[in-house]
C-alpha cells in the first residue's frame, strides 16, 4: 500500500478586517472552512485555489502570496491532508452563482468571531492559517515552481 496525503488549496482572505469563510456540510454537521478544495489534476496550486474559492463562494480570487503549507492529519478519519495555503484579494462576486455542492453560505467572520466558533471549524488548519496571516506571514508566489 502507497501512503499519499490529500493534497488542498485554500483562500485566505481579509476583507475590512473579516475573513471570508464557508459554511458548509460535513459528516459532523454544519461546519466553517476557508474557500478551500482538493487540488485537480492539471491545475496549478494557485488555479486551483482560484477556482475552489470562485465555486464556494461565488467572489472571484486573485492570489497574492503563499501563506504557508499546512500538514494535518484528520484522527477520526485517518486522512492526512497537504494544505497550501494562499492569501489574497478578492474582485467581482456573482450573487445569482449556484455555490458548490455541500456549500451552505459564504460569510465574513471577524479573527473574534472566529476564535468563538473554533469548535465549529472544519480543521484547526481554519484558525492557524488566519492566526499566521494576522502575524504577517506571506511567501511570495513564486517559490512554487511547476513543471
């Protein structure tokens, strides 16, 4: 048996001091995650995490910086998941666009807010990657190189 993780991309992304966050469905319930998804075949890692937070959110993203790369392993379902992590800015937001499924709402939730609701995140990846990214982490993009 080969061993791989899940390899993910999110969006990290501040706003007027709020992140953007999904709700969404898990096996636990209602759960918040970051705009994130699994990275595709044939994709980059920074198209990728345009396209996941362009179909859980409906807001166009244009990434910025790398925030970091995450490992975590899920105890409950022995998932070790590889998270690149990207920080940027968002643009045009189609209100009428069907979010993806499991996708409950996109909300802004302040560092506050979200540190109340910690219980109710997806991973502790969700806090840590925006308690990094209030602490001025940023990687530029092109340490990520594809062949």
């Amino acid at each position: 048996m080969i061993w791989k993780p899940n390899v993910t991309v999110a969006a990290i992304i501040e706003q007027d001091g709020k992140f953007l966050l999904v709700e969404e469905e898990t096996d636990e319930g209602p759960m918040f995650n970051q705009p994130a998804g699994h990275w595709e075949p044939g994709e980059t890692l920074a198209a990728g995490v345009i396209r996941e937070a362009r179909e859980e959110t409906a807001y166009t993203f244009a990434p910025a910086w790398l925030l970091g790369i995450y490992s975590w392993h899920h105890p409950r379902k022995d998932i070790t998941y590889l998270r690149f992590a990207f920080t940027g800015s968002v643009s045009a937001h189609d209100p009428l666009q069907t979010l993806d499924t499991g996708i409950i709402r996109a909300v802004w939730l302040s560092p506050d807010e979200m540190r109340a609701s910690r219980a109710r995140h997806r991973s502790p990846l969700v806090l840590q990657c925006v308690e990094d990214h209030l602490a001025g982490r940023q990687f530029p993009l092109d340490l990520i190189s594809h062949y």
